[in-house]
C-alpha cells in the first residue's frame, strides 16, 4: 500500500499574535509546526503501512522553512518527503495549492491512498483535500473518523455526517481527510529524530511539475480567490459583567439579566 | 471564462432522508436579499429520490425557481453522481453566485464542484455582502476563528459554502410560487457505496437554544450530572470541550470548539472552561454568553456577557434553582 500524506506547515496558534489595530497576523510570533490535523493524517498512513506494507510519502507546499515540517513528518514515521517550494507556489487559494498538489501527486505516479487532514488552523478550509481528488479524477471520503477495513482493493471507512454516522466502501485509489477522531499521533523517538535530522528532503519548483502543471495556474496568479483584506475582531460588545462576590448574589443578577434578555422563563 | 455571462444566484438545497436542511433556507433568505439589490433571479437546485410536496417548501423560502433532479440513486450523498450533475447544471444555466450550506456535505461537496468547473470557493462563510462593482464579498472567520478574511472571487460563479444558522430565513409563506424545473439527471457509476448508517442518538448540539458547557473544571464524568441539571433548568442541552472527550465521559456530537461542533445557542453557559482558541472558534458567536470559572484571568471572561468567578460546584446548582425558581 503506498500513501500520500500531504501535510502543510503552520503556525503555533497558541502563540501567534494577531494586531487588532492593523488586521495583521504576525506570522514571526509563533513557530511553524506540521498542521495538528495532518499529524492524524501521518500516523493513520503509517498505521495502515504497518499493516499491509508499503511506503508513506509525505508531500508539502510551502515556503523553504517547512522543510523542518516534512522533516518531522519523517520522524514520525514517513519513508520520503517532498518540499515544493519556489516563489511560482507563493500566494495560492486553495485552488491553486491543490492543482500544485495533484501535480506533484502525479509526478510520484505509483499510490494508493492519499489522506488529508480534515483542514488546516490558518487556512481552515477542508477544501484541498477534496479539490485535489477532483484534478486528480478519483473518489474521495471526507470527515473520516475510524478506518474499518483496508486491502489491496478498497478501504471500508467511516465517514462523520454531523450526527450520523456512515459507513462506506470506496475502491483504490482514493482519497480520504480524517478527523481528530481517528487516532492519537505518537510522538516520535529520538532515535527517529535523529535520523529524520539526516534524511534528504527533496525539493521540487515549479519546472518540476511542467509536465503535469500550467504555471499560470500556480501561486497567487492561478488564485481564483482574492484577499481584499482581514479583521481581526475585538471581543468588543458584551457586556463583560463579572460577578465576584457571593454565589447566591451572583447567581441572581444573572438570572435578573438573563430575565430581562427573555432567554430565561420563556425556556419551558 | 467570459464573466458577463453569468447570471443570478443559485442555492444548493441539501436533502436528508428527503427532508431539506434547514441551512437552504436560510440562504434562500439572504440570497433574496442579494437578487434585490442586484435586480437578478434566485434559483435552487436539489437532488433527491421522490421529494414530492418538500420541494415546494424551497418556493415558500424565497426561490423563484428550482432546478430537480429525481432518481433513486440521488435519495442518499452519492458524491461523484451529485457533483456531476450540479457541475452539469452550472454549465448550462451559469449562474454568477452559488451558495453551498457549511454541512459536512456541503464541505465534501462544494470544492469537488469548484475544481470541476474551475471556479474559486470560500469556506464557511459568516456574513456576505454585495461589494462596489456588484460582486459578492465573501467574509469568513480563518486562523482557528482568530480573523475575519474578506474575499472576493475573480471567476464565476463566485461559490461559496455558507455556515448553518448565521443567515436569517424569510418568514415561510405558502402562498410563493415558482417554477419546478425538473432535470434529467445524468447518472454514472456510483464507486462509493454506503454500508451502514448510524446515528448518534438524536444529539445535535447545533440546534440547541440553550448548552450548558463544561470543561475540565469538572471533576468527575458523574460530576457532569450538575450540568446536566442547570440544562434542564434551561430546557437546554449540555456541551464539552475537547479534553471530556478525550477522556471518554461525552460522546463527540457533544463536543463544541473547531475540531467539534459550531454552536449559536440563544443561550451559552461556560461552565469550568478556560475558553482555548479552539474552544471559542465554536461558540464565539452565541448570543448571550455566561462563564462560571474559579480563575478570574480565564479567558473566556474576555468573550461573556456575564460571568462569576467561583467555585462551579457550588454556583451551578444554585444558578438552577434559580432558574427553576422563576420558570
Ligand atoms: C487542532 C486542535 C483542535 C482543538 N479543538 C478543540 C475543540 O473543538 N474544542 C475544545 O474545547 N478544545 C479543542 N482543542 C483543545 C484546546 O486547545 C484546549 O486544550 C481545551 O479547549 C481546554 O479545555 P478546558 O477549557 O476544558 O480545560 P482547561 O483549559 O484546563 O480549563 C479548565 C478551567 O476550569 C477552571 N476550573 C477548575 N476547577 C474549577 C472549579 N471547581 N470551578 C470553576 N472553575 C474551575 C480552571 O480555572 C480552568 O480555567 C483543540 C486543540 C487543537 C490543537
Ligand atoms: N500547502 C499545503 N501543502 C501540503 N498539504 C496541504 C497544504 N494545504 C493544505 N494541505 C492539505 O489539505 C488539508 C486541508 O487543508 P485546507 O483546505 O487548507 O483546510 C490539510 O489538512 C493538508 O492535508
């Protein structure tokens, strides 16, 4: 069985600041590190490689630091990681992130699953995973939360529809995205850091991918979305009102506020 | 792509089990609001097996006409069957908008469409507005619901998946009417075969009017009996943060925050939470917003429009009787 894992770097986003005043994201305040959700991706690839053979690939887009992203996708377990980096990919929409992708995937020509996180935390999206699937004119599955049953032929997975719960077949090759669900990521060993630390990450640019890609449908040119700007909102317009004092005090302001607001008594 | 050949605004209508979510309606709602502005057509497009009277529903919502597709295979998500013919559809008819709820379906489904018909998608949009030229603006929470991205699409449609209850549907009004297109659906192989079908016991922590929250301030699984009593006081419904889940006290449809569920309860009561980014990704928007918590510098009394500091084993039941009291 051979994977594709495509994994993206981001930011730590419990330290990455965020400028309220000038609706900026000050992406210098937090480290890059693999996308929480992709780290499911990774160990639900090599879960499934332990059991059946085969190898992981891991795939990221992004820019020459997220190398140390593919890196660490290494550590925990991947057999090779692809960086495609170059000022060609800079500003892509997820359009144009997952035509980059499917091209990549392509290039790599020998697979049998990709799997993707279910989104990212910057982007938050979900939207490559299935976009990728469509360039590359397979099924796909989204919102995996348990693997049931995987062969040489098919995978049975069970796919998370709000409340409901699916169970389905898909044949080879597919795509899934899983949730957080799915399993807990182990944390690499040292050993397999160190090794990581040595392994070579290939790169590939944009005149890598010319046989399967159009370059004026990479990057922010190939972007059918645009950016007009962003706003960082201020918690501003709730009251704020904290009670401190006694419980019973405090317990009936609120419920005279909450009176007032109608969203008490009119309940039952 | 020649975009002055793009008209109106078309709502995709998810259907479950035959009956249609909710979430279409409310893009019904706003798209109206848009069609008015822009003096266009609102349409919508649904597939399904036998809806029968159901679709007329999408007339009493503000659609003036309704593109459908009926076939056996359609009454159920058969994704490649539903994103060729809704691609098919937006060939032919070339709608300038197309508004997708942000279901799982609608997330599964919407960026199959925009890749096969090569136009641009925004995700989980919370407000759209019509910007200067009349093209859609697009705004929509990103950095796990730290910033509110406004985006505009280059390419038609301008597509977007719309978030559930953020949009305010008409007033149902029986007397609409419109016209039923009825389309020959093209059907081709269905590779992904449904198995088995369950539900997780009715829970759906988006529909509920009031959720009482609680986090690891609890001490116990059985400790959660406290909360689950201040909901019925409420007629409410009660919620968790990741960490319960992970322990195994609640099941995940009870689960609220970025990797659970988004929640606009009329009522939310934090409950020994510390209010996480993620956390507040998935209820930041509630309208009233109450936070028990013993620490006085925990976050989420930055978020509440109420909050006590204390101990939530001695103030929760007593903000039930309270509540008990005068209901
Ligand atoms: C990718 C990703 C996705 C995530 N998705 C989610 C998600 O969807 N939902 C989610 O909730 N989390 C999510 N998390 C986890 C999140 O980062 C936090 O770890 C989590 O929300 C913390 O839960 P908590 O508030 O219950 O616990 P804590 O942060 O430990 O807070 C407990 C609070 O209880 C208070 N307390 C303790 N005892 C008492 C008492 N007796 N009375 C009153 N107050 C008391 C404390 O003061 C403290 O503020 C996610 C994390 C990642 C990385
Ligand atoms: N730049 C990227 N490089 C590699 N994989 C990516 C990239 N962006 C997104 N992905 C994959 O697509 C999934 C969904 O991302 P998104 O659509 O941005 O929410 C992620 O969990 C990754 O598996």
């Amino acid at each position: 069985m051979d994977i594709i894992v495509p994994v993206k770097q981001v930011p730590d986003m419990e330290r990455v600041k965020f400028d309220t005043e000038a609706g900026r994201i000050d992406r210098s305040s937090a480290s890059g590190e693999i996308n929480p959700f992709d780290l499911n991706a990774l160990e639900t690839a090599v879960q499934l490689k332990e059991k059946l053979g085969g190898t992981v690939t891991t795939i990221s887009m992004g820019p020459p630091q997220a190398e140390t992203s593919v890196r660490d996708s290494l550590a925990r377990g991947a057999d090779r990681g692809i960086l495609l980096v170059g000022k060609e990919f800079a500003g892509a929409d997820t359009w144009a992130t997952s035509y980059a992708l499917a091209a990549a995937i392509q290039k790599l020509g020998k697979w049998n699953i990709i799997i993707c996180g279910e989104k990212t935390v910057d982007g938050d999206t979900g939207q490559v995973g299935p976009e990728i699937a469509e360039w590359l004119d397979i099924p796909h599955v989204a919102y995996v939360s348990e693997i049931r049953d995987a062969s040489e032929s098919g995978i049975t997975v069970v796919c998370e529809m709000e409340a409901d719960h699916y169970g389905i077949e898909s044949p080879l090759p597919t795509l899934i995205t899983v949730t957080k669900d799915i399993n807990v990521p182990r944390l690499p060993s040292f050993a397999d850091k160190m090794k990581a630390r040595k392994a070579e990450i290939e790169q590939w640019g944009a005149s890598d991918l010319s046989e399967f890609a159009d370059p004026t449908n990479l990057g922010l040119k190939g972007s059918p979305t645009r950016l007009n700007k962003v706003v960082i909102p201020s918690e501003e317009g709730r009251k704020g009102e904290v009670f401190r004092g006694s419980p019973e005090d405090a317990t009936k302001k609120i419920a005279d506020a909450l009176q007032a607001l109608g969203v008490l008594g009119s309940a039952k | 792509m020649n975009n002055e050949e793009y008209k109106g605004l078309m709502v995709f209508a998810e259907q479950r089990e035959g009956k249609i979510h909710p979430v279409a309606y409310e893009l019904l709602g706003k798209g109206t609001e848009i069609a008015q502005k822009l003096n266009i057509e609102v349409s919508a497009v649904v597939l399904g097996s036998d809806l029968g009277d159901e679709i007329n529903e999408l007339f009493y919502y503000g659609a003036e006409k309704v593109y459908s597709y009926n076939h056996p295979v359609l009454a159920d998500f058969d994704l490649l069957n539903y994103k060729h013919n809704v691609a098919r559809l937006i060939n032919e008819v070339k709608p300038e908008t197309l508004l997708i709820g942000a279901t799982h379906l609608g997330r599964s489904l919407a960026p199959r469409i925009a890749a096969a018909v090569n136009t641009g998608l925004t995700a989980d949009c919370t407000a759209l507005e019509v910007g200067d030229e009349g093209n859609l603006v697009q705004i929509r929470p990103a950095f796990s619901g730290n910033i509110l991205a406004h985006i505009r699409t280059t390419t038609r449609p301008q597509m977007a998946t719309v978030r559930y209850k953020v949009m305010q549907k008409l007033p149902r009004d029986p007397s609409r009417k419109g016209e039923i297109i009825e389309k020959e659906p093209e059907i081709i192989e269905s590779v992904l075969k449904i198995v088995s079908k369950e539900s997780s016991g009715g829970v759906n922590i988006a529909e509920a009017d009031v959720i009482v929250c609680g986090g690891r301030g609890v001490k116990s699984s059985t400790d959660f009996e406290l909360l689950q009593d201040l909901a019925d006081a409420f007629g409410g419904i009660v919620g968790c943060t990741r960490p319960i889940v992970d322990d195994g006290w609640m099941g995940k449809e009870h689960q609220v925050g970025f990797s659970g569920n988004t929640v606009k309860p009329k009522l939310y009561i934090a409950v020994g939470l510390s209010g996480s980014p993620q956390h507040l990704a998935g209820m930041r928007d509630s309208d009233v917003i109450v936070a028990i918590n013993a620490d006085p510098s925990a976050p989420i009394f930055k978020l509440a429009d109420y909050g006590v500091v204390g101990d939530l084993y001695e103030v929760v039941p007593k903000l039930a009787a309270e509540a008990r009291q005068r209901s």
